[in-house]
C-alpha cells in the first residue's frame, strides 16, 4: 500500500491522460483525453488507448535523453554556434556540466516522468475492475508494470532518491506532503515490477500490429540489468540466461539494428525499442538525423536542405580514436566529417540513425533501448565479476567483436577483462544512451568525476569543433562528485520544501 510520501505532486495534478501513440499499427487510435476518466476504461479497446498513451509519453521522454545519457559524458559534445549562445543556460549545460536546479531541460525531465507515472499507475487502477478477458488484462498489465519499472530504473539513476508513486489520490492536496525515499526501496520497487511484468507478458505478440511492445525478454532483460548496478551478480548472471533461450540473435549486419525499413525494424536482435513512425503526418516521427547533424550542413547529412540541424551530441576525439582498426561499427555509428558544396568540413556527427526518408524531419528510425548484444555484454561483465574470467564469459564478449569484424580479445586477468567488456560496451551501445550509466555503476562519485575533468581538460585544449573564438567558461568541463547525479527541479522544491535537494546543488 501506499502512504502520504509516496505520492508526487506533479502525478496528482497532471489529471488529464497524455495520448501520443508510439509505434506503427497499434497506436493509431482515437485520443482518449477526450473522454472523461468515469467512463473511460470500460473495454479492452480504451484499456489499449490508455496504455499507448503511456507509451506515448515514454517516446517524448526519450526525445531528449541522449543529453543524460551520452551528452554529460565522454562520448559527445557539441557544434556551438557562436552567433547564438541561447542554449548555453540550457543543453549545452549537460555537456559543459553547467547544470543547475533552475535548468529547464532537468524540470521537463522531472514532470515528463512523474506525469507518465500517474497516467501509468490510473490505467492499472481502472485496469483491474474493466470488463476485459483476462489473457488480454495480464497482457495490458504485464506492460503496465514494465513501462513503470523502467521510468524508475531511469529515475534513481538520474536523481538518487525520488518519490515512488504506485498508485493516484482523488484530491491532490497530500501530493504537497511527500518525501524522496531512498534509492534502495526504488530499486526494490523496479525489481517488482519487472518480475511482475516478466510472469505476465508474452515472449512474442501473435499479432503483427503489437511488434514494439514490451515482453517477457524486455522486462528480464531490464531486471537483469537491474541486478548488475547492485552488483547482485548471481542473480543477474541467472535472469539473463533467461534471455538467451527466447529466440534473440545477433543480426549478421550491425547496421540492420537502425535500419528502419519493415523488414528490419524490430528485428531479432532487438529486445525493446522507443517506436517511432516517419514519412506521414501522424506526429509520431523521430527526427534525431537532423537534431545530431552538424549545424552548417544543410542537406548534406539529412538530404534536405529544409528545416534546422541540431549540432549536439557530436562524436568527440577521444571516442572517435577508441575504435580498433577495422571495426565495422565506426563507419556506421559516426561520420568524422561531410561534403557540401564540394568542400570538407571536418565535424564528426552521429550517423547510425541515418537513413532516407520521404518527409523533412520525419524519419522512421527507431530508438534501441534494450538489444541482444546488451544482454551479451552483460553476462559477460557479470560473470567475470562474480569469478573472474571464464570461457563462456569470454564467448559472450567475443561473439560481440566478431559481428564487428575484430580478433577475439584475450584479457589477461579480472582487471582486464573488466575493461575489455567496458570498451567493448562503449563502442557497441555507443549514441544508444547507455554511457552515463555505465560510467555510474563502474566507478565511485570521486572515480567519476576525476575520470571526467580528465576529459574535460583533453577538450579544452583540443576541441573535437572548432568554437568559432568563444572561450570556454572558467567553470565548463569542472567536475564535481556531486554531479553524479541531477539537482531536484527548483520548482519542486518551491512547492514542497520537504523534497530536499541532492548536496552541492
């Protein structure tokens, strides 16, 4: 059950459902808002409205998590523009580690979560007295139970202690009474929900139009990963084996995990995917080929000369040179330079979402969340840390390199191997949001934060683009331990002062 400090003011206010479907044939649904909330949820039909609603909200969130994921580490950092410094309070805060609990980017973050999880936790309430046959209720509430476990898997990682919510209030005045719990009781309520999730949902749809949807693999696959950040290696090691007897594969092609053409989206190899669906006019398009492409690039990266190139989350020097030579994944994951105009222009750009679509910044390419190779590495990385290298976790790190065209890696000892599998997951998930976290679980605040003013130095005095004349800010790329995770929004704090912000912030 519930109590007063496990209620967010942010759920409790945002009473209205947010629908924006989030994959091809099983979003395209009537908008439920529209319907009042007493006589909504009556069928099997509005159930699923509801739940793509929440999916909906999932894919916005997603939207901008490659500056938490990739853009506050080593991986990425950005085109500045120097004629507009209008972003520099903002985004550009997450690669400068700028970041304050006045930014923006850290509010929408905060009340994009917390909104999904009220519109989560009220579909599973009107869920379990709806008129629905009951393989279908397991089904809805099997997705239910992974989507929240995996919100908060995200949460705790970017805020330390959060507020959990698992259930709505009618009145949302004891909202402004709620407390942060500790990380501990949010993981214990992640593992929860995702073996909840893995008991109920399928480990494939029957019906083609539901290819996208969260499964068995997904919700083990997220509950093994659950484990290794708490260091439970035996339980890991036994949950993801789980997943290796669902039927995934690695595809033979690396390329094929982004490539969204019907016959390789959604693929062997992937687990779970952010859906996104381009070239019509349903809103429910990605359009990271043009949020990554360099700014002065107009269609030589995107193909259309129309509409704005990004410029962020730029490939930098030092991951650009931790590729081997000959690994296949490099020339698909990032371009070191473009041609416009018959001219070179040396600025590197994330390129494995790439591909043609027929609209101006409406692509169809999905977004990898969970992917075969993941649960590879992971396995590998977990049984060396429970007993030191062993042949079948170097199988596991091996059957990675070579799909990508590298000799078997033969690390020496523990150590060894421990970086071994880390390099290897830097470039395999790389541009897939995976970095931060890794770097978290793998390192204490002061390991982290003296790994990143390492890098941070590196770019000050060589940057991976040029700044145009803009000197860096005395306090860009200057890393502090508490920075291991994000500042509480300071409107939060505003409405409530029993929401105490992390130290240093």
């Amino acid at each position: 059950m519930m109590n007063m400090k496990n209620i967010t003011a942010i759920g409790i206010i945002a009473l209205t459902l947010l629908h924006t479907s989030c994959s091809e044939d099983f979003l395209n649904e009537t908008d439920p808002t529209k319907v009042g909330v007493d006589v909504f949820y009556k069928n099997e039909a509005q159930a699923k409205q509801a739940l793509n609603g929440v999916y909906g909200q999932v894919q916005t969130l997603n939207n901008t998590a490659y500056l938490f994921g990739e853009f506050q580490t080593d991986n990425t950092t950005i085109d500045l523009n120097p004629s507009d410094r209008g972003g520099a309070g903002g985004w550009e805060a997450f690669d400068f580690s700028t970041i304050n609990s006045g930014n923006g980017e850290i509010a929408n973050l905060w009340n994009g979560y917390y909104s999904a999880l009220y519109n989560n936790n009220l579909t599973l309430e009107k869920l379990a007295v709806a008129e629905i046959a009951d393989a279908s209720k397991k089904e809805i509430e099997g997705q239910l139970k992974f989507l929240r476990g995996y919100m908060y898997f995200n949460l705790v990682q970017y805020f330390g202690d959060v507020v959990i919510v698992t259930s709505t209030l009618s009145t949302p005045d004891p909202a402004f009474d709620l407390v942060r719990s500790p990380q501990a009781e949010v993981w214990a309520q992640v593992e929860k929900d995702l073996k909840e999730a893995a008991a109920l949902l399928p480990a494939k749809y029957a019906a083609a139009g539901d290819k996208g949807r969260a499964t068995k693999g997904a919700a083990l696959s997220l509950l093994g990963k659950t484990y290794l950040i708490q260091k439970k290696y035996a339980e890991a090691i036994t949950t993801l084996k789980e997943v290796t007897a669902l039927g995934y594969a690695l595809n033979a092609n690396y390329a094929d995990n982004f490539d969204p053409s019907p016959a390789k989206k959604n693929g062997i190899e992937s687990i779970f995917e952010i859906q996104y669906q381009g070239d019509n006019d349903l809103g429910e398009q990605s359009s990271f080929q043009y949020v990554f492409a360099p700014r002065v690039s107009k269609g030589a990266v995107t193909g259309y000369a129309a509409g704005t190139n990004g410029g962020r989350n730029v490939p930098t020097n030092d991951i650009i040179a931790a590729y081997e030579k000959g690994d296949l994944r490099k020339d698909i994951s990032l371009k070191t330079s473009f041609i416009l105009d018959g001219k070179e222009y040396p600025v590197p750009y994330v390129s494995k979402y790439n591909y043609p679509h027929t609209i101006v910044q409406r692509t169809n390419t999905n977004w990898p969340v969970l992917r075969y190779a993941d649960v590879l590495l992971m396995l590998s990385e977990a049984m060396n840390e429970q007993t030191g290298p062993t042949a079948e976790a170097l199988g596991y790190l091996n059957q990675i390199r070579k799909r990508a065209g590298l000799p078997d890696a033969a690390p020496a000892g523990k150590d060894d191997f421990r970086t071994a599998v880390l390099k290897e997951r830097r470039l395999e998930l790389a541009f897939e949001n995976h970095r931060w976290f890794d770097l978290k679980r793998t390192k204490t605040p002061a390991q982290w934060a003296a790994f990143m003013n390492a890098h941070g130095a590196m770019e000050k005095a060589k940057p991976t683009v040029d700044r145009g004349n803009v000197p860096f800010n005395s306090n860009d790329y200057i890393f502090s331990d508490f920075e291991y995770v994000l500042p509480l929004p300071a409107p939060q704090i505003l409405i409530n002062a029993k929401l105490v912000q992390n130290p240093g912030y």
